[in-house]
C-alpha cells in the first residue's frame, strides 16, 4: 500500500457523510456553528455573504463576511466540520468572479451583491 493510498484512505474517513447546502461565491448564507463552553453546547447563527471557497477534498473552506456595528467581520470555516451544523441559503448572488476580495473595501450600498434572477 502506497503512502498515497494510505493518505486517501485517512482524507475519506474524514469528510462529511450528508451534504450541505448548495452554496457559491456571493450568495448570502447562515451558518449555524456548534459552539461549546464548559460543558455545555449552543448553535450561533453567522449570516454574511460568502467571498470563497478554496480547497478540495476535506481542506475545502468557504469564508463568510459581514458588517457588525460598522466593523467588517470574517470568518472562515472547513465545509467539513463537524462543528458546522447546517448552512441556510437566504438569497443568490450574481457575481462573476471566484474570489470577491474587493467587497473588503466597500461600504454601505458599494458592498452589496445583486441577485441572481
């Protein structure tokens, strides 16, 4: 057995048995995140527009950006963490790029993506 072989074998064992939602670059989402304190659990709900996804396999990540209190805020997170409960498509975007970094420096109504149709 090749170490190539031996590495697919872990990779698989890791990814997400049920599928998530249908997302892509630009639409804005909700995701519900499993977070723990102590011993106890509660789901917190993020909702931004999504501007990547990048990776393959069980490396694959999305981040999410949005605007609280005036501040840009970011979170990345692996499509295939189990701390990800679901994630919740509100609305399409119509975008024409993979990657929207230049959302980082709009403001107000400039940051906004149209909907898709």
């Amino acid at each position: 057995m090749s170490n190539y072989e031996i590495i697919k074998g872990i990779e698989d064992a890791q990814l997400r048995k049920e599928a998530l939602a249908e997302f892509n670059t630009g639409d804005t989402v909700k995701v519900y995140n499993k977070i723990k304190e102590g011993n106890r659990e509660r789901t917190q709900v993020f909702e931004g527009t999504v501007l990547k996804i990048q990776g393959g396999s069980n490396r694959e990540t999305f981040t999410i950006r949005k605007t609280s209190n005036g501040v840009g805020v970011e979170k990345t997170w692996p499509i295939h963490s189990p701390f990800v409960e679901k994630i919740e498509v509100v609305r399409r975007g119509k975008v024409r790029r993979a990657k929207l970094n230049y959302l980082r420096d709009r403001v107000g109504k400039a940051a906004k993506v149209k909907a898709a149709k």
